[in-house]
C-alpha cells in the first residue's frame, strides 16, 4: 500500500513538532512540510531538510494555486495562534486540490464558541469556512498540555521547567480538566489521521481529567513539598479579562497582549465555566480518542511529573519566550 | 410510563402545527403550549386552549423565571423567521429549569453558517448560546416542504395551491434538494424527542431529494401539461441577492424585505451551493431522520402532487401571506 502524501503546515511549533515526529515514527505518511517563506532559511527548518522531509515555501498571505496541494491526501495546519487566519487561503487551495482530509489548526481545549475564547473564535472563522466549502475534515482538540498544567514547587526544583508557572487555585479548585502530554499528540494525530472514523468529525485526545485540587494534592505528595495555593475568584478573572480586552483594543497588533487575553480566557473557560471536560466534548460532538485507540497508552499527568522531578524532560517554547 | 411533559412555543405557525398535530397523535406527551402576551387572546389561541391544551403566556423580551419552564422535560421552539432571537431568554429560561431537551427553532434547509443564509445564521446564534449554556439540545431540520416546491402548471389548475408559486430553473436544475412534507414534520418530531439517539445532536427530516428537473418532468407527466421554464443565471441570483440586501439594509426593520432576501437566500445555498443535500447533512453531522425510523413512512413528493392535481390540499399560510 502506498504510503499517504501528507502536508504539514508549522512543523517547528510545539504542537507542530509532536506531529512530525509522531507521523515520522508511525512510517505509513510520506511526509512534506509547508513553511513561509521568510521562514525557509531558519536552522529549524533547514534542519528538518537535513532529515529529508520535502519543504515546500507557500505564501498563505495570497492566493495558494491548487496545484501546490494537489499532490497531498491529507493536509495538516498547526500555526501559531496569532496567525489562524492565514489558513482561509489554505483551506481554499485545499478544497480547489481535491484534499480528501484538512485538519485545520485546532489543538486547543474544548470550548464553545461565541465569545468565551478569542482564539477559539479565531479557529471557528476557519472552521466556518471549512463547512461552506464542503471541504473534507477532522478538527483535533488536545485539551490542556501536562508540561503547563503543574504547579511551581516552593525548592524551585521545577522551575527550569515552567513555561505557564504559578500556584493560584482557580475557583474551588474542582473543575475537571482534560489533559494530554505534548508528545502525545503526534501518535494520536498519527492514528486519527488514518482512521476513516474520524472523517468530518471532532476528536480530543486526552490522558487524564484532572482538577486542579487533585494536582496539586499529586505534586505535594510526589515531591513531599508543601504548596501554597492563591485563590482567585470569579470576579477576580473577571477584572482580568476586562482589562486585558481594553489592552488588546487599545493596541491591536501586540501580539504580547493578546497572549495575555488568550490566558485569562483559558483560565476562565477551563475552571470557572468548566468546558475543557469530557462532557462537554461529548455534548458538542466531539469523538473521544481514547476510546477510538484503547490500543494507546498515553503518557499520564502522574507518569510526566515524576519524570520532571527526576530532572528530566524539556520546557516548552524554549529559547523562544 | 408517565408522559412526557413539553412545552411547544409557536403552535399556531405553519410548522408549530404540524408539530402540534403530530404530537397530539403520538399519544405519549402532556402538551403544553406557550404564547406571547399579546397573542393570548387570539382567535387561533382560543382554539386551542378549547381543544384542552394549556396555555402558557410568557414574555420572552425579558428574563423568563426558571419556575416557568420547570414542569417541563422537553421544550420546543416553532417561532416566526423574523423572532429568532427571542428565543435567547427562553434558552437562558431552560438551562436554569433544568429542560433536559431543548429544541431551537431549526425547521429549515440544511446548511453551514457563516454568511449564506441571514435566516440560518440568526438560529446559528441561538444555537451557539445553547452551546455556551451546555444546555441539552435537539437540531432538527426539514429541508424545504413539498407544499412550496412544485412549479405552476399553464392551466392554472394548481394556482390555489401556491404560496411560492414560480417556473424559473435555477443553474440547470439538477441541484438535489432535501422535501419534507409539512404534514409529516410533526410525527418525525415526535420520535426524534423521545429517542435518546438523538439528544444534544442535529437530525434532518426527508421523504424525496429531488432535483428542479425532476419535479418539472414529474410534474409534466402528472399533469400532462408542459411547463416554460424560465433559466435563471448565477450572476442573476448574485445580483438580485445584492439588491435585497441594500433594500434591507436600507431599511432593517421592514419584514417584508426581509423575507425578500430569505427566499433568495434558499435559492442560492439550495440551488447553486447544493447544500440542501443529504450528503451535505452527513458531511455537517447531521443524523439522517429516514435512517433513524425506518418504521415511519413519510408522503412523497409524487403522493403530495397527485393529490394537488386532485384538489386536494390547503395552501400553506392561508389568510396570512
């Protein structure tokens, strides 16, 4: 069997760079990586032509001629938040190419949309386009990352690897919260790629739903430390997000701002309207991978803080933010 | 088994009472029926409150009390094209009383939001705050009616049939559409609320998906008679859409122009987007309605036209449009 021709659109983000390596690993994709081009020269891309993936320098700013993407079966876009709707040329060129799965840029956690999260808002623009071209599709959500869902310890022996670090406890600290480790994602991305099943349909990948309450009650036990939990408030987060959308407004292009709202607006949907659940998923749609692959054995939130406090493992966004 | 106790807002419209009738038959639901303040006293209101159903007035321009809408299990929401939005405060209503079915006035033709149709993308923001509140849903909508898609005959002999009475063909006419008999819209709504299948999930309704050209040539073959059909261009629907938009947008509160757009809206996803289209519904994931009761055999179009040519049948809207 002929391997699948896939396109992968920001293979040197996180999210990215879990996919190529789990689509490299499964060895059933012959994979391509789509970059800009006033990326085509960095290391990191010059380093994956080195591993002797196919680069392809496409301008997502204009107009994508469908040739480029007609020798694809499946495309897959993971970009930076802030540049979402770079993908409307792309879905264009995609349903023009004959694609027969686009998988937009989700992998985020699961959240209505209108109005909760910008970002999600952002992706449903280009989810909506997907749907008025009839483009084939499978939208991926991945819940919260396990490398930015723990706490800092008061040692510091855990700061080499915070990106997000901080001990407040949002509401009463019960919301339940679908978690993924970072590297997990290109198996399951790997997987739901190839499963006809998961054909115009929504998917989260999840190892554990967890509370807050119940990781930090791990990370005291693991680490024998002691931590001391902020308590935040509704109307605390409220004030937050209030004056983070007046920076944003304010300055629209800073990016460093709108990072700031996506935060908050995280905080919010994930503890105080608890959406990034497994009920929700279900009730908005969404296919639960664990169940599609029982085969997989992801990588639990317990398994991934014992690693960091054995010094091991890497901080997301490195040398980056 | 103790029946199940529903609520229907908007018993008098054209859809509302087919869903009335078709409830009322089914036998297994303690109906109740909600009617704004100043429809109370309405002639067809009486009707029905003489026919023993409970009459509800409930202002829904302001918060509803979550007591109101406790009793009920399932509420149903068959309002006018022109107030979607009123039914934010009921969802609100519902969410609080704990409704643990919630049907959104859907009762249209298949098709993806985002600036296609004012009309579907009205009940896409009642159906994002359903979303929003998590509130447990049904979808459900019936393609266009037999009773509005079939062509004027040169005799005249169906004119009193006709509330969308016209002979253009669309593109070349061989776009599918999704019919629904409106008689038939009611029984197929009382098994998809009782079914749990169809919880927090969109389901279409159908008997035919026929084209423009089918109709024309069953109509022909039926009738004997032979049809003008008059071409109508892509660039003609564009150009007449763009019109009906400044008109509205000229003047926003004129319901009549509204209407105007509408029904060049259908025209333009139904005929040349084909988005009226079982495949589009599974694509948008949709439950097919025919698949879920095979048991329930709904009135073709060609059984709906025969009886028209023999007389028989009711104009829909009668003594209002």
């Amino acid at each position: 069997m002929s391997k699948t021709k896939v396109l992968l659109l920001g293979a040197t983000g996180e999210t990215g760079a879990s996919i190529l390596e789990g689509l490299a690993r499964d060895g059933s994709f012959d994979i391509s990586i789509a970059v800009r081009p006033a990326s085509a020269d960095k290391p990191a891309v010059r380093a994956l032509a080195d591993r002797g993936f196919s680069i392809l320098s496409i301008d997502l700013s204009k107009k994508v001629n469908a040739s480029v993407l007609t020798p694809f079966d499946t495309v897959i876009s993971s970009i930076g938040p802030e540049s979402q709707q770079s993908q409307l040329n792309f879905a264009r060129a995609a349903k023009a190419a004959g694609v027969t799965r686009f998988v937009p840029c989700g992998f985020i956690t699961v959240c209505p949309p209108g109005g909760i999260m910008a970002l999600r808002d952002a992706k449903e623009e280009v989810y909506n386009l997907i749907f008025k071209l009839h483009l084939p599709y499978t939208i991926i959500d991945t819940g919260f990352w396990h490398q930015i869902s723990f706490p800092p310890l008061p040692s510091g022996k855990l700061d080499e690897f915070h990106f997000l670090g901080e001990n407040k406890l949002y509401g009463d600290g019960n919301a339940p919260n679908l978690l993924t480790d970072l590297r997990d994602i290109g198996p399951f991305v790997a997987r739901i790629i190839r499963d006809p099943r998961t054909l115009n349909k929504k998917v989260f990948t999840w190892s554990d739903e967890l509370s807050q309450n119940e990781i930090y009650a791990l990370a005291e036990k693991l680490s024998g430390e002691s931590i001391d939990k902020k308590p935040f408030a509704l109307e605390e987060i409220e004030a937050v997000i209030t004056k983070a959308k007046q920076a944003v407004d304010a300055d629209p292009t800073n990016i460093g701002l709108q990072m700031g709202l996506w935060s908050q607006e995280y905080n919010m949907s994930k503890y105080y309207r608890e959406d990034n659940t497994r009920k929700v998923a279900l009730y908005l749609g969404y296919l639960d991978a664990k169940e599609l692959y029982p085969d997989f054995k992801p990588i639990t939130f317990e398994e991934y803080f014992k690693e960091i406090l054995e010094g091991k493992g890497n901080r997301p966004y490195a040398g980056r933010f």
